[in-house]
C-alpha cells in the first residue's frame, strides 16, 4: 500500500469509537441529564454502529482520493515524460565512458603534439 493510504488509515484509527468509549460519552449524557438510564444500552449500541458506518464511509473515501491522486501523478510523470532512474544510470554510464574517452584523447594530444598537427592538417584539406 502507498505511503498516503498507510497514513490516511492509521488516522482513521485515531477517530474510531470503541464500545468503552461510547459507554462513557453515553454515561456523560446520563449525568447530564440528556439521556435516561434505561436508554443506555441501546445508546452504546446506536453510538458505535454510527461510529463505524461514519468511519467505514471516511475511509472509503479516502482510499477512493488515494487512489485518484496516485491515477493523476502517475500521469503527470508519463505526460512530462521524465526519466526512470534505471534510464538515468543508463544515461550516467555512457556521460563516464565518454569523459573517459576526451581524457584519454586529451592524454594522447599533450604527449605527442606532431600527432596533433598532423591531425589539423589532414582537416583542413
């Protein structure tokens, strides 16, 4: 999985309600008068169902925006036409083997300067 899927779902994680958890905002809702003792059970269960169909929706959502990012940089690359790394190294192999050849030929050319003139003459006619 993607590095943005990983992160987005352990986020998802940090917001799911756990039936424990629910029991206690529902005793707080008791406390304060806003729900009846004999509501409780039914309110945990209510509590962690919505919990669980809002946090199934989210992460659908997100894997849905995951996956529709990681379609639309997959296109940027192919439409900006840019290198793999396999072509770069390709690429930086021939660039050594070419600097190699000039500094060989350039060796030749300051040890044996008649050579090198020889060389100029031949072009010039």
């Amino acid at each position: 999985m993607s590095l943005l899927k990983n992160t987005a779902l352990a986020s998802i994680g940090l917001f799911e309600v756990t039936k424990a958890r629910a029991e206690k905002i529902v005793d707080e809702l008791i406390k304060r008068g806003e729900l009846s003792r004999s509501n409780r059970k039914q309110a945990v269960l209510e509590l962690v169902e919505k919990a669980e169909k809002s946090t199934s929706e989210f992460r659908r959502k997100v894997l849905q925006e995951a996956d529709q990012a990681r379609e639309a940089i997959e296109k940027l690359a192919k439409d900006l036409n840019w290198a793999r790394q396999t072509e770069v190294s390709k690429l930086e192999a021939k660039v050594n083997k070419l600097a190699r050849t000039v500094k060989k030929l350039q060796e030749e050319a300051d040890t044996d300067p008649p050579a090198r003139k020889k060389r100029k003459r031949k072009q010039r006619t």
